[in-house]
C-alpha cells in the first residue's frame, strides 16, 4: 500500500540521518489542500537534534527517495512533511476498483490468521429484539471486514435455552391451560411465549408459591425431567425456527450454533475439577472464584442448589470452541458491557486451567444499549421492542414515502436500521429515531444507497463507455474531484482500520464522507456534457464511486439497490 511505502520510505531516511527509536506516523490533513499523506515525526527529534524543526523537516524531504508514485512533498509550518500521491498513481487505483480489484492490506490477530466472532447469543422463549438486532449487525459487520483483510472467519452463536427464564415461560404456559396445537403460525407461537413469559416473570416476582414452583421447574428442565421436556422441546424449536428467520432476513448464518443446554454438565465437570485444585473455593454452600487476589470481582460457578451458573458454563464453551476448529487465534464475544466483570472472571479462570490455551486468546467486544423515546427495554413489563417489529415499522415509512415496491422496501429498511447501529461506534447507546434512519439528506443508509443509485443513473446515460485510464495521466483535476480520488485511494487503509480497531463505524463515516463528496461534485460539475478527456475520467470517478460505496456497505452487510 502506498501508506506503507511512504512509512518505509521515511524510516530510510531517519536511518540516512542518523535516527532511531523515534515513532513514525502517518496522519491525513484535515484539510485535503495539504496533501494526501502528512508527517510530524520532525516536531518530534527537536531535542535529539537540537534543531528548528521545519530543517529538519526539510532534511527528511531533501532525502526522501525520488519514486513514481509521489507527485509532490512539500514542508509545513511548524514542521510538518506532507505528501501529494500522483496522479498516475490514483488513477492506477481507479482502474482497480472499477475491475473489481478490491486489495486490502492485512491484518491478523495471531499466526493462524483464524479467529472466532461470537455473536447474535439470543434466548430461546424471548423474543429477538433491538438489542440483539445491534449485536447481530456488529458481529456480521466484524465478520465480513475481518475476511476482507486476510482471515478465516468462524461465525459462532451461544443461545440460551436453559435457565430460570425458561422456566418462567414454561410456568406462564402451564398456568394459562391453552392448548398450545391451535397456535397454527410461527408468529402466533411467538407472540404467545413472549406473553407467557412476562407473565411467568410477574409470578415469580410476586407469588412465593409460583416463585418455588418456577424453581422446581428450572430443576426438571436441569434433570431433563420427561414431565416438562416433551413442553420444553417444543417451544424450544419455536424460537430456534423464529431465530434463523431473524437471520436471514438481517443477512447472517453461523458455522456452529452453540446451547446453554449442551454446557451444563461439562461446566459442572470443570469447576468441580478446578476445585480441587484451587482455581475455585467453597463459599456458603457455593463454588466461587475469588478474584480479590487478582483484583477482580468474586463470581459464583456453581450455586447453592447445585447448578451450574453463567460462568460454570462458559468454562465449557471455552472448552468446546477452542477445540471444534483447530487453533484459533482469538474468540471476539460481541456481548452488552453489564457482561465485563463476568469476562474478566471467566478470561482468568480460563487462564488458570490452561494458560497456554487460553491466555490474550479471548475479547469481549462490548456494545450499548439501543433506545427509543419509550426509554430502555424492559422484559418485566411486556414492552421489548421486537426487532422484526422495528424493521416493518421502517418499511410502512419507506412505502409511504416513496412508494418503492416491497422488495426495494424490504431491503432499504433492513440497511436504515442496520447502519442507524453501525454508523456509531459500539460504546455510544444509541436513541433510535425512524424518521432519521431513513432520511435522504442525512448520515443515513439510503442517502448512501441513493448516491450509488445516483452514479448507476449517470454510467447508464453515457455511451460507449469503456474502462481507460489512458490518456488522462496528466489531467488536471479540480478541488472537487481530487477530493473524490483522494478518499477512495484510502479506502483500503479505511477497511484495515475498521479491522484493527474493531469498529465498523469508520467504514461508515468514511462511506457518508464520500457520498457527500460525490454529490457535491455531481452538483457542481458536468459529466456527460463535458471534454472528452474530462468525461471519461468523471465517469471513471463514478463507477468507482459507486463500486466503493457498493463494497463498503457489503462489508457492513448491508445490500444495495439499483434505483429507488
């Protein structure tokens, strides 16, 4: 990449100077007048050299190597090294891009270059709500960039379907004495167990007798108990079908769906064995692990009545998923950050077993709460906003807005809600506005998708357009376009970013960035209508555009469409 010639480059340069140990880096000048590419590293040997720093920065430009694909450097008050890339260069890359040559430079997390993204992890008997909606859009988003960049990628989902809020469904089920044959549809059944489970949740909050008979119920389930589990199967594939439709509709499968039920003897097994080693210690009729030592929380492994907790389990997830597919590198778990302290425990106790295994091979990957103005979800009162629910809400606005047809519709509110998520980066609680989500004029899905409709509409209107950078390497380019250019020259850097930093966000920001400057530019300038040297570079510009903004929202998992 030529970021990282220039790197390369300057480093050659110190060395010719004498210099070592100093940090290089490459920053892009907020200002695109000042070039593409822009250095302090001089600001930062004034002591060592005892210099004014614009000499020095004018030493680096003076033994910079002379290569093709720096068209001018230039020095900076108060000392700053910046770089233009030539044209050639640029227009080298556009070709790329519009042949479909997307390269992107590597990035890994280990020697394997494999790695698990685990993410999704709904509950069966609830309901697949917003939350789990900006988890599945983060962890398909994070999926697809680290691919991108040089990685296999094992899609995993740890789904809940044992504990006390099965239990509780299955109460609220047994106490209504509906027949359950005569709920006919998908839909039916789900509305169904998500009102038997809050009026399970009501029970065991508010009558002794439900709460211990919720209790005995969470233990048949345990004991696989054939009183409940004929009920307990049943519902149980209710939600398995309602989830994987949930999964196609926002664009993602998984290599291994993984069951809270599966771990719940090994988890045993494990804190048991770990036990008598030391890891845990008894504490009021628990298994705990105290983490004081560590200066980490105290967490319970297996409670007072027998069972396996949370993280008991997870000790025999970790187990199964850094076996099922060979080595990995890293296990990103993309879960709510309430789950910190549980990972930190379970990360270290994991460590404890088997350092060699487990040790800096898992991440948790926190992302925040999603918010309407009805305030934070709530299961205890019924009011979870359903993210199916969500999406048709987005698309009734779309259809009566611009009266598209519903397949248009479908896939225009899937990439509103989709990128409302991904657009901010995975700390920021996000108060989700439809209107906004689906404007044309703002930070949004479909401007973006409006702009690569705006760049297929032009391509359609020339005629013998031919793919040619020929012939237009000493073109000059005005403001507008070299704004253009110079952002899709770093798309790739962009995309590795996203990778290193695990934030889809930059890719979307960069992505309205671009649309932004492409429309301006398509405002201001003719295309069509202009010299013939200059048409056929703008067209070359908007192809390319429109491919990047067609990859980059692909990287999101977010599909396009081709006219709105």
């Amino acid at each position: 990449m030529i970021k990282d010639e220039i790197l390369k480059n300057l480093q050659t340069v110190l060395k010719k100077l004498n210099i070592s140990d100093v940090e290089v880096a490459l920053e892009k000048p907020a200002n695109s007048d000042f070039g593409d590419y822009s250095t302090s590293v001089a600001l930062k040997l004034i002591k060592q050299l005892k210099k004014n720093p614009l000499l020095i920065a004018e030493e680096i430009k003076k033994n910079f190597p002379k290569t093709d694909f720096i068209q001018k450097i230039d020095v900076i008050k108060p000392g700053f090294v910046n770089f233009w890339i030539s044209n050639v260069q640029s227009i080298n890359r556009l070709t790329e891009i519009i042949e479909n040559k997307f390269i992107y430079p590597e990035y890994h997390l280990g020697k394997n270059k494999k790695l698990m993204v685990e993410f999704a992890h709904p509950n069966t008997h609830k309901l697949f709500h917003i939350g789990h909606l900006r988890n599945i859009s983060t962890g398909e988003a994070l999926v697809r960039i680290f691919e991108a960049v040089g990685n296999k990628v094992i899609r995993g989902n740890y789904e809940g379907d044992v504990g006390i809020h099965i239990a509780k469904c299955l109460f609220g089920i047994k106490d209504s004495k509906t027949d359950i044959k005569k709920l006919k549809t998908l839909q039916k059944k789900i509305e169904f167990i998500g009102k038997m489970y809050s009026a399970g949740t009501k029970a065991y909050e508010d009558d002794e007798k439900a709460k211990q008979e919720i209790i005995k119920i969470n233990r048949m389930i345990y004991d696989k108990n054939p009183e409940i589990m004929t009920l307990w199967t049943e519902t149980r594939q209710w939600s398995l079908e309602y989830f994987e439709e949930n999964y196609k509709r926002f664009y993602s499968h998984f290599d291994k769906l993984y069951f809270e039920s599966e771990m719940h003897q090994r988890g045993l097994e494990i804190s048991k064995e770990i036990l008598k080693k030391g890891i845990l210690e008894k504490s009021q009729g628990a298994i705990v692990f105290n983490g004081k030592k560590y200066g980490l929380d105290t967490r319970v492994f297996i409670n007072s009545l027998g069972f396996p907790t949370y993280e008991g389990k997870e000790l025999a997830l970790a187990e199964k998923e850094f076996s099922d597919f060979g080595e990995l590198d890293k296990i990103i778990h993309t879960v709510t950050p309430e789950q910190t302290s549980f990972f930190k425990v379970t990360f270290k106790v994991e460590e404890l077993i088997d350092e060699k295994k487990y040790k800096n091979k898992q991440y948790h990957l926190a992302y925040e709460w999603v918010k309407l103005k009805a305030g934070k979800m709530s299961s205890r009162e019924g009011n979870i906003i359903e993210a199916n629910w969500l999406v048709d809400e987005v698309k009734k606005k779309i259809i009566e807005k611009s009266k598209c047809d519903e397949e248009t519709a479908e896939i225009l509110a899937v990439a509103s809600v989709k990128y409302s998520f991904l657009k901010n980066g995975t700390q920021t609680i996000i108060h989700f506005d439809i209107d906004e989500s689906i404007a044309v004029d703002g930070n949004s899905a479909p401007y973006l998708i409006y702009t690569y409709v705006r760049c297929q509409s032009v391509l359609r209107k020339a005629i013998n357009y031919l793919v040619d950078g020929r012939g237009i390497d000493n073109i000059i380019l005005n403001k507008d376009e070299l704004n253009i250019l110079r952002l899709i020259n770093q798309f790739p850097e962009i995309v590795q970013q996203a990778g290193i930093q695990l934030s889809p966000n930059l890719i979307a920001n960069y992505l309205y960035d671009l649309a932004q400057k492409y429309n301006y530019f398509y405002q201001k300038n003719k295309i069509l209508e202009s010299e013939k040297t200059t048409k056929q570079f703008r067209l070359m510009l908007t192809q390319a555009t429109g491919k990047v903004i067609k990859e980059g929202l692909y990287l999101l998992g977010i599909k396009t469409v081709e006219k709105m």
